[in-house]
C-alpha cells in the first residue's frame, strides 16, 4: 500500500510519500498504529485527518487493501 502525505503532515513526515508491505487488509485503528510508529508527531493531529482510499474518502469501517493507495489528508483552511 502507497501512503500519500500532504501539508502539514508532509512536513511531519518529511515525505510526500511511502510504501508499507503489508500482506494483510487492515483496519483504519490498524493502519493508524502502523503510521503512528513510523511518525509519532503525527499523533495529535489524528483526530483531524482524513483518510482516503484510492481517491475516495474512507469511513472508520474502510479496509484498506495491500494495493490501496492511501492519503493522509489534514484539514484546509481558507476563505
């Protein structure tokens, strides 16, 4: 699975991307320990981050697939 990072949490992670072997479907509480032990200073934006699968927004009960393409998305300000 591809993990996309945009805004703040690109400049988290440092990356704009990054690629988990994970041979096994994953819940989103699964996918989040697996995120959270590779980037830690991701925990406190948790809360508001939205994830999406392969370019739809995902739900609490999403299975993300090892082919899934997974974007972390934070909130976005304007006006």
């Amino acid at each position: 699975m591809t993990l996309l990072y945009f805004a703040q949490v690109r400049r988290i992670t440092a990356l704009a991307s990054e690629s988990f072997n994970m041979g096994t479907p994953l819940t989103s509480d699964e996918l989040w320990q697996h995120v959270l032990q590779r980037h830690p200073d991701l925990a406190l934006l948790r809360p508001a981050i939205r994830l999406a699968r392969n370019g739809a927004f995902a739900s609490a009960e999403t299975v993300f697939n090892p082919g899934d393409e997974i974007a972390l998305i934070p909130p976005v300000s304007g006006g």
